[in-house]
C-alpha cells in the first residue's frame, strides 16, 4: 500500500496535535512504528534551516524584542509574542541548526 506525500503529511500533523509519542500513536492508528519513524526523520530532514515566526501582537518599544539564542555562527531570536503554532516551527529550525 503506498501512502501520498500528502497523507504522510496528515499523519505527521495530526501526530503533532495528540502530543502521544511517535510509536503509541503509530500503534493506536494502526500504522508501522518503524515506517512512521521514518517518516518523521524524513520531515525533519527536509525541514528549512531558517523559519520566520509572525509576531501575533506589535510589542511596546519599552518591552524586550525577545530571546536570542547563539551558538557560535548560528543566531536564533525568538519574538516573545508569537502564536501557538509557532512553537513548533521554533524547534522544527532548531533541529534544522543543530
């Protein structure tokens, strides 16, 4: 049985939002442990190394930009603001830089 692009794709986001580990959740909707592991170093090999997350809210200019993170070359800020979303984009780029 072959599996499209896209419905990897539903597999893999709709895994995300039921915060199970990768193999219960495999298991429970009846796909191979093995194959949807996989399918999740796939996704995050093909992952940008840069990712922009809007800021949800325009800051005061007396309030702090948000967090930056370094480590040698490579710079990471993080918007103190951003959308629920954003957090997985936030560690989707820092497996991208690591």
């Amino acid at each position: 049985m072959s599996i499209s692009k896209e419905e990897k794709a539903m597999w893999l986001e709709d895994w995300k939002q039921s915060g199970k580990k990768a193999w219960t959740y495999a298991k429970d909707n009846g796909l191979i442990p093995q194959t949807f592991s996989r399918w999740i170093k796939s996704e995050a090999n093909e992952t940008p190394g840069f990712v922009e997350i809007p800021v949800s809210k325009k800051l005061k200019p007396e309030q702090p930009q948000g967090i930056l993170i370094e480590k040698g070359d490579i710079r990471i800020h993080i918007p103190l603001r951003v959308w629920a979303e954003g957090a997985a984009l936030i560690v989707a780029g820092l497996r991208a830089a690591l």
